[in-house]
C-alpha cells in the first residue's frame, strides 16, 4: 500500500477543515444547539416524555445522526468534485495510488470528520439534557458504521454530479427529508398504523432506532435489522464505487 499517498490525501482533506472551521465545525454544533432551545421548549412542554425517556434527551441520537449523515455526504463529496471541478483529478488517477488508496484517503478523512463533529454535539447535548448511554460500544459501532457508509455515498454524489447544483441536489432534496421523517423527533409508534408502515420503508429510520438503542436501549425496530440495514447499504456503496473506477464514469473522458 502507498502509505505516504493515502496520508497526503488525507491530510489535505483534514486541512480544509481548519481552513473553513465555521463553516464544518462551529456552524452545526449552533444550529444543534437551536434544534435543542426550539424544539426542547415548544414541543418539550406537551410531550414529556417517549418510552420512558424525557423528550429532550429523546431526540439527542436523532439530532447527531442528522449532522452526522449530512456532514458525511458533504465532506466527501465536496472533496472528489473538487478535484474534478479543477481538473486536478488527472493529476490524482495518473499518480502511483490505487483507486482503493484514494477511496481510503477521501472516505477516511470524511468520516473522521464527521465522527469528530458528532463527538462535539454529543458533549454539546449534555450541557442541556441529562445522557445515558447504555451500550457505548455499539454506540460507536453505528456511529463509525454509519459515517464510513454515508462517506462513500456522499463520495458517489461527488462523482456523479456535474455542477455545485447538483452537488446539493440530493442531500437536500432526498437525505435531509428522510432524516426529519425518520424517527429524529418523535417514535413511530406515536404515528397511525398506516404511516408506521409507510416509515418502515425509510432507509434512515434504522439508523436512527439501533443509535437510539445504543442509548436508551429502545428502539423502533430490531437492532439486529438496523445493522443489516446498514451493512446493506454499504455493501451497496462499495459495489457501486467499484462499478466507477473499473469503468472509469465521470472520471475519464
């Protein structure tokens, strides 16, 4: 393996970082911090508690998920379509690194960073509710399961888009919609059976039932579904990763 390569490339990522710190740090940890204050305040005073757990600490593995699977998708796939944006990507696929070292470097450096910034909204989040993490192990299972798989595809996105716009198209427009109606903010089992059903067909919600779990040890759906469905997804993400670089999409011309 070209150890020196993948850490160039990872380095540089982790740079970009500090460069733009409101930006990937300070800017989700406030607006997670609003989450609490809003939401705390005007639907914590109806609803008291969900299973037995108060709602504000409820919605605390929601709340990282959706910055941890936002975050995710953004750094890498702002971090491959720049390259391509610049035509600096030539530069990158002619040089001695496999494709599996480039994935390592890109991937790695998002999840890390994402990780990073889940970790601070999780301490953020003790600061206004009261946290029990029942399962720490688990908790970090999903949690590194969960950014290396949401790295790849944000990785993918980054490939597959051709512009800024559609660089933004998916997250927003699909992931972001699918996190709030995933379970973040409330069970399903508060919903009517006929959108209970409907939810279950929300790739999300299993993310966010076996993190819940790993807290409070409650969960919407199995946990052994949730890491299925993860490792599904994954897998999914690694076949079609392979698919590019064997065929060179939007990489070669």
């Amino acid at each position: 393996m070209n150890t020196p390569g993948v850490k160039a490339i990872y380095r540089f990522e982790m740079a970009r970082t500090r460069r733009t710190l409101l930006q990937s740090i300070i800017s989700p940890v406030i607006s997670t911090s609003l989450y609490f204050v809003v939401f705390g305040s005007a639907i914590g005073s109806r609803i008291t508690q969900i299973d037995g757990v108060s709602y504000g600490s409820f919605i605390v593995p929601g709340l990282i998920m959706l910055s941890l699977l936002t975050q995710s998708i953004s750094n890498a796939s702002f971090g491959i379509f720049f390259p391509k944006f610049t035509g600096t990507i030539y530069e990158l696929l002619s040089a001695p690194v496999s494709y599996f070292e480039i994935i390592l470097g890109y991937v790695g450096a998002a999840a890390t960073k994402s990780i990073f910034l889940a970790s601070i909204i999780l301490a953020t989040a003790s600061l206004f509710v009261p946290l029990h993490i029942a399962h720490p192990v688990w908790m970090v299972v999903f949690l590194a399961m969960t950014a290396v798989t949401f790295s790849l595809f944000g990785f993918i996105i980054g490939i597959w888009a051709e512009n800024f716009e559609k660089l933004q198209l998916i997250p927003l427009l699909i992931v972001t919609p699918l996190v709030f109606l995933g379970g973040s903010f409330y069970s399903i089992n508060m919903l009517p059976p006929f959108w209970q059903t409907v939810t279950l067909f929300n790739p999300v919600l299993y993310l966010i039932s076996g993190f819940r779990w790993s807290f409070y040890e409650i969960a919407d759906v199995s946990v052994s579904t949730s890491l299925i469905m993860i490792s599904v997804f994954l897998g999914l993400c690694i076949a079609i990763i392979c698919w590019i670089f064997k065929t060179g999409y939007q990489l070669k011309d």
